[in-house]
C-alpha cells in the first residue's frame, strides 16, 4: 500500500476553521501540503465574523511542523473567492487543491422560508463554490493538474423536512462539479463530490445519538484521497460517514419509445411499468451519453 503524499502540493479549504474543514486542513498538511485555511468565522446561521477559526487552525498545523496561511474573505461574492485563491498564490504561487467545504443552514419547513432564507444558502453553498472555483480551475488549467471535491449532501441528493433552500444549493453543486469534470480532463482536473453525514457545530443538534458515531474524522479519508494524485476518478458522488464509504450515481433506465407521432397520455399511462422500472440501466457520464441513448431507442 503506497502512502498518499501532497509534497509541493497547495490546498484551498474553505470553512476550514473547524468541523469537517479543520480535519482535512490538518490531515493535508501533515501529509505535506502547504494550505489555505479559509473561513469567515461567522455563525452557523452566517451572521458575523471572526478572524480567531481560521487563525487557530494555522497555529495547530504550524506547530505540528505544517506549513498554513489564514484567509477570512466570504466565499459569497466573486471578490472574496478571487482573494482566497490569490491568497494561494501570492503566499505559494500555485493551487492544485480546492475543497469546497463552507456551510451554514437557514432550516425552516417550505412554507415558512423568506427569500432572504433562499438566498444567503445559495450564496454561501453554490455561488460561493462557483466563486472560489473559477479562479482556481483557471490557474490549474495553466500547470495542468488539479483536484475539486465539493461538498453536497444527502438532503440535496435524497431530500430532507425543512431544508428545501439548503437541498436546492446542495444539488446545484453536482451539475458545478459535473461541469468541471469533462471541461478540466483534457488538463488532468479532477473534480468528485461527497455528502458527508458527521457531528459538526452545523449539525450535532439535529443527530441525537447518532452524532457520537460520526466524528468528522470519518469522512477525512475519502476527502484527502480525492485530493490527492492517486486519485483518477472524477464526476462521481460519494456518500461518507461513520467509516462507510460508498459510491451515488445517477442511472438511466432503458424505458419505453414511441417512433413517429407523439405518444397519448394514455399510451403512457399503459406503458408506465417499463418507464418507470429501472431495469438494465446505464451510469451516463456527460448530457451526450443520455442524447446517444435516446437516439439508439429511437434508431430504426
């Protein structure tokens, strides 16, 4: 078994002051990544702000002997994800890792979300991944290399009570990481998601007894080994806590073709079992893989 090393390596991490974030922050380094800590250090909710998260982290790497620096900019404008990948450049002169990590919840049932619930989780969970990625996938497109692991969640994938917002932002973040995935392979980007289940400051109240089982160490395996060289996948999900890893896809069923003129509601209502059954389904990887499925059914 080959020991996973980041020699030479720089890692972004965002929301890095504590939970999830801090345990891949510190793994990374002791493993020889120079890293950014990134984190706002505002509350669960993300009102406020702190220097002491970010700051506290780089001590812990630094005094372990690992190399960090500390970045307080939000990742919720195109400014702040600008400076925290500048960040990793003017301190190291390259980034090769980005782990979109920053989270807060605005949880509330359907009807009882304001716009301003909607907004501040799509700012922070999707654009803000957008922002801080954009810049990054430019420079890794210059060295080409880099590594992309952003954080989803098994309520976007699956969907949870009270968090329609932080579901919709979640999800949106496989279409960012899919995207990323088939236009950085030609530059050897790989891009992946996780959705991790663990006992964080976001969570522990809402996991009862079951927050002992997931500590956030879980989940740092799977993080590092996506980050790493050795990893050669890409645009793919994978579930993770409590020491189980497993992979979530997305498939396309074979299902049911009418040639010519458009099918009758009743038509599809006859045929719904062979729509709507999986049966011998494929793991498309691109729209085109779908787009040429679609064609051989209708081919004559």
């Amino acid at each position: 078994m080959s020991t996973i090393e980041f020699n030479d390596r720089v890692a972004v991490i965002t929301g890095a002051g504590g939970g999830l974030g801090k345990t891949y922050a510190v793994e990374l380094a002791k493993r020889g990544a120079k890293v950014v800590v990134n984190d706002l250090g505002g509350s669960t909710d993300g009102v406020g702000g702190s220097s002491s998260m970010a700051d506290q982290c780089v001590k812990e790497i630094e005094e372990a002997g690992g190399t960090a620096v500390a970045n307080y900019d939000s990742v919720a404008t195109p400014e702040g994800g600008e400076s925290i990948i500048q960040t990793a450049l003017d301190n190291f002169g390259r980034v090769d890792i980005v782990i979109n990590n920053a989270g807060i919840l605005r949880d509330k049932s359907f009807t009882k979300l304001e716009p301003a619930d909607l907004e501040i989780i799509l700012d922070v969970h999707l654009k803000g991944a957008f922002f801080v990625s954009q810049p990054a996938f430019r420079a890794m497109k210059e060295q080409n290399y880099g590594r992309f692991v952003f954080t989803a969640s098994a309520s976007g994938v699956w969907g949870n009570f009270g968090q329609a917002n932080y579901a919709a932002a979640k999800t949106g973040l496989l279409g960012l990481s899919n995207v990323l995935s088939i236009e950085g392979a030609k530059k050897n980007i790989k891009s992946n998601v996780i959705t991790p289940a663990a006992s964080t400051r976001l969570t522990k109240e809402l996991m009862g007894p079951l927050a002992d089982r997931l500590s956030p160490e879980h989940v740092t395996p799977l993080v590092v080994y996506l980050s790493s060289e050795a990893c050669e996948e890409t645009h793919c999900i994978y579930d993770v806590g409590g020491g189980h890893y497993a992979r979530i896809f997305v498939g396309l069923a074979p299902g049911w073709t009418k040639k010519g003129e458009p099918a009758s509601a009743e038509e599809i209502a006859a045929n719904w079992q062979q729509i709507h059954e999986p049966g011998e389904f494929i793991v498309p990887m691109r729209s085109t893989d779908a787009m040429k499925a679609m064609m051989a059914a209708l081919a004559d």
